[in-house]
C-alpha cells in the first residue's frame, strides 16, 4: 500500500506546492464544489480533479410540506418521475413530484379486507411498472406488503413456511421486483443471498448469495473439521459469507448488489445474471476507494462500506459509501467516472448514516438518515463531456468520441479513461504509434499490446520489399561464404599430423 507521505510528495509536485495532501482522499480539488473533489489518475493515486457533479441543494421534510423526516431510509423514482421515501422513523412512505419540491401523497395507513393497518419502521420501497404496484419492506413488523397505488394491499409476504428457510427471524429491509413479478428481498441477518419469493408470494430459495475468499484460515477450518468431532465443530469458528446489503435492478433484468462487511473484494458490487453469476468477477475493476483512509482524529482506518446503490438509465453504476458519505460513479463495465459528496455539515457532505441514492436525469440523489435530508446533486458542464465521451466509447463510436475525449483531458490531465478512450479512437483509425503513446499514458498493458501488434503489422507490410532484399542478400552471403572457406580449407597445405594419419591408413 502506498504510504499517505509519497502522495502528499506527489500532489504536492503536481501542484506547484500550493496544495497539501492531509488524507488519501481528502485534498483540495481544482472545482467550485463545496467539498474536496477527487478521482483517481493513471498511477492509481488520489488526485485533484474537476467535479462531475456538484450539490445544489438539500430536502427535507418541511420543505415538502409533509413535516420533518424521520431516519429516511430508502430512495425510488418511478417510471413517472415521482420519488417515494421510506420515512421508517415516522413509520409511513412519502411521495413527492419529479422536482422534489412538494409531498404529493403520504401512505401511512394502507387498506385491507378487514380494515385497515398501519406502517412499522419500514426501510425499502419499490414500486413495479409491469404490475403497478407498491412493494414495501415493513420491517417492524416482519412482513412486506404488495400494494396497489391507491395503498389496497394485494398480498403480504411473512416468514415462510418451507424447508428451505431455516432462518427463525423475517425481517425485509430492501426489495427489487423483476418484469415477471418474481420479488426478492434483502433480510436482516441472512448470509444467503437474497430470498427470492414468485408473484403469488411461495417461497423459491435464495438468489446471489456471496462467497468467502479461501484464505489460510478458511482453508485451514474446511480441513480441522473433516477429521473435528461434532463437539470440537460446534466450538470452532465459523467462516460465513457476508449478507447483501441493498441491491437494484435493470432494464435488462440483471440484478445489481452491494454488500457493506464483505469478507471477499469480489463480493463488494456484484451484477448477478438469472442464473446467480456475478458477471462483474471477470472486471479488473475496484469498486469504493483504492486504499483505507486513515483518520488521526478518531484514530481509526475506514474502508470502503457499500449501503446502496442505483443503475441510471444509461447504465451507469452508483454506489453509496457509508464510510465516507461519498457516491462512486461507473460506467457499465466497472470504471470509474466520478466522486462526489463526502462526510461533512455543509452542502454536499453526510453524516455517517447516508441510507440510499437515487438518479434521475442529470441528477443523484442521497438521503441521510441523521440529517434527515435528501441532497440533491446535479451534472457539471465537465461532467456532460465526459458522459456523452464515454456514451459514444461504449457503443463503439470511438472516432466520434476521439474530440469529447481530448477536451476532457484540457481541462483534467489526469483522467484516466480519456486516454484509453483517446488510443482506441487512434487504435480504430490506424494511428497505432499515436495509440501505442496514449496506451502508454493510461497504463494500459491490452491496448498497448494491440496496438503494437498493428503498427508492426504495418511496419511489416511497409517494408516487405526491403524485408525480402535484405533476406536475399543475407542468404546469398551466407552460401557465398560458405563455398569460398570450403575452397579455401581444401587448398591450403596439409599439416604433420594429416600427413601422418594419412601414411597409417596405406
């Protein structure tokens, strides 16, 4: 791990002195944001750089006219632009209008066929546009319920009764719904995966569970308890994978996790296919902050803690730090667009309890469950170059998305996906040397290669005439060589000793 002195020497030089390094992730920025802005450059070290985002203003429950929050837990937008909380405090869900300027509608009590009932602590909310209902995670009372829109409960879900589910408590706290009404739920406690239930409410099994990397430790438990009595095995340690902390789902249907005290880096953002793989193992990317980030203040190391995360509509991937109170954006594939937020009073920084992040548009939204606000950041000017640079990149436009690249990398020289994107455009259009030199700059071994291998493709192509010449002559030397020593050796005169073997033969 790099040591926090080399970064402050390495900022320091990359700033002209005039910026001080007092934590890996804590620096000034070179942005108007009302916090330090940072991302990480070709080196993998923490750096300066221009916000893609920047907070515009925080929510709360009197500005909507609703009255205070209450430990805001949970954050979704529907497919009409409107917002529901999960109040869980005030034990209701909040519905406001697409600019968050006003509650539209308040469920505190939902209908049933035999009256009414009310809300206990709940912390996740979903809503379905293929089945038009509301799914709520009423945590305080161990259920989740199925509503319509006008708050009629269709179904509820408790704890099952099947073999299948060993787990004596039944606590939902988040909750996804697939286009075929199949619901799945995070529940306190479980290391499972998610419990997945069809849309009659049975009971399935369990969806994306994680793993537990296979240390020595692990390795060394798996191998006591084959030869371990049954009482020495109830006494031993366990080595269990950590639960799914809050997950969503896309348009494509591929669910996305995060896990929060994740014993395997592997487990931290998953992209689970229908058949429970992570698609993300095969990514060489890191998700969270690259390094701990030590604080003297509280003498303590914080370490990347995923509490949410939301798939934009145009894929990209935003996870929720509760460590740090910071949003980490990605593109589909798992690299790192940009930072915002952080742990601080004023605008654009959390406590250390933010509970969910939600986007719309050009906009993030984070809600703190101490603050009891929803903070509302909207895209930066760099922020839209650099989004419609990495559209076109994505969807192979690489040409066209060669001049959104380099003016990104005019006003951040250190963004590391302007010039990967710069040498596949050149790579694409032939320039292999140019790409071969940016390649270089991003650090990136596979575009380097490949385009190496095409500019001595050309090389070769150019010069195979030369090539062939060279050969010739080099071949011709070589025999001619050859016969001139053979004729030589046979002319010259014999020595004794040939002289003499050559008398004991006759």
């Amino acid at each position: 791990m790099k040591t926090l002195q080399k970064k402050a020497n390495h900022l320091a030089a990359a700033c002209l002195s005039v910026l001080t390094l007092t934590a890996a992730i804590g620096m000034p920025a070179v942005s108007a944001e009302h916090y330090n802005v940072y991302n990480y450059d070709r080196w993998d070290e923490a750096t300066p750089s221009q916000a893609g985002y920047a907070a515009q203003r925080a929510v709360s429950g009197l500005d909507l006219g609703c009255g205070a929050f209450n430990t805001p837990s949970d954050l979704f937008r529907d497919w009409e632009d409107r917002f529901y909380i999960a109040d869980s405090g005030n034990n209701r869900i909040v519905v406001t209008d697409s600019g968050f300027s006003k509650a539209t509608r308040i469920y505190d009590k939902l209908k049933t066929t035999d009256g009414e009932t009310t809300l206990k602590d709940p912390e996740g909310i979903y809503v379905s546009r293929e089945t038009q209902c509301m799914y709520i995670a009423d945590t305080g009372n161990s259920r989740l319920l199925v509503c319509d829109l006008d708050g009629n409960v269709q179904l509820e879900l408790t704890r099952p009764d099947s073999t299948l589910y060993e787990n004596e408590t039944f606590k939902p706290q988040k909750v996804v719904v697939d286009k075929a009404g199949n619901i799945y739920m995070v529940l306190n406690n479980i290391t499972n995966g998610s419990a997945m239930f069809n849309s009659d409410g049975e009971f399935q099994g369990y969806f994306g569970a994680n793993s537990v990397d296979a240390t020595a430790e692990v390795v060394a438990n798996y191998f006591w308890n084959m030869i371990a009595t049954d009482e020495m095995r109830a006494n031993s340690s366990r080595n269990v994978a950590a639960g799914i902390t809050s997950f969503d789902i896309d348009d494509e249907g591929f669910i996305y996790t995060v896990t929060q005290s994740s014993s395997s880096e592997a487990d931290r953002v998953k992209k689970v296919n229908p058949a429970g793989y992570n698609l993300f193992s095969v990514l060489e990317a890191t998700f969270g902050d690259l390094n701990s980030v030590y604080d003297s203040t509280a003498n303590e190391n914080y370490t990347t803690q995923m509490v949410d995360i939301d798939i934009d509509d145009m894929g990209r991937i935003n996870c929720l730090d509760l460590e740090t109170g910071r949003v980490f954006q990605y593109d589909e594939d798992g690299s790192l667009l940009f930072i915002l937020g952080t742990t601080a009073d004023q605008l654009g920084g959390f406590s250390m309890k933010v509970s969910a992040v939600e986007t719309m548009g050009k906009n993030i939204y984070v809600s703190d469950a101490m603050k009891n606000t929803v903070t509302i950041f909207t895209e930066t000017e760099f922020g839209g170059i650099v989004h419609n640079a990495v559209a076109l990149y994505n969807a192979g436009y690489y040409a066209e998305a060669l001049e959104p690249w380099r003016e990104v990398l005019k006003r951040d020289g250190n963004y590391q996906m302007a010039y990967i994107g710069i040498s596949s455009a050149l790579y694409n259009e032939g320039n292999y040397k140019e790409a071969m030199k940016y390649a270089k700059l991003a650090q990136s071994r596979n575009l380097y290669d490949k385009a190496f291998e095409g500019y001595r493709s050309e090389w070769l192509n150019q010069n195979f005439t030369w090539i062939i010449l060279v050969v010739v002559v080099l071949i011709a030397a070589a025999v001619f060589f050859h016969f001139r020593n053979k004729k030589k050796k046979k002319n010259q005169p014999k020595n004794l000793i040939e002289m003499l073997h050559e008398g004991e033969e006759e």
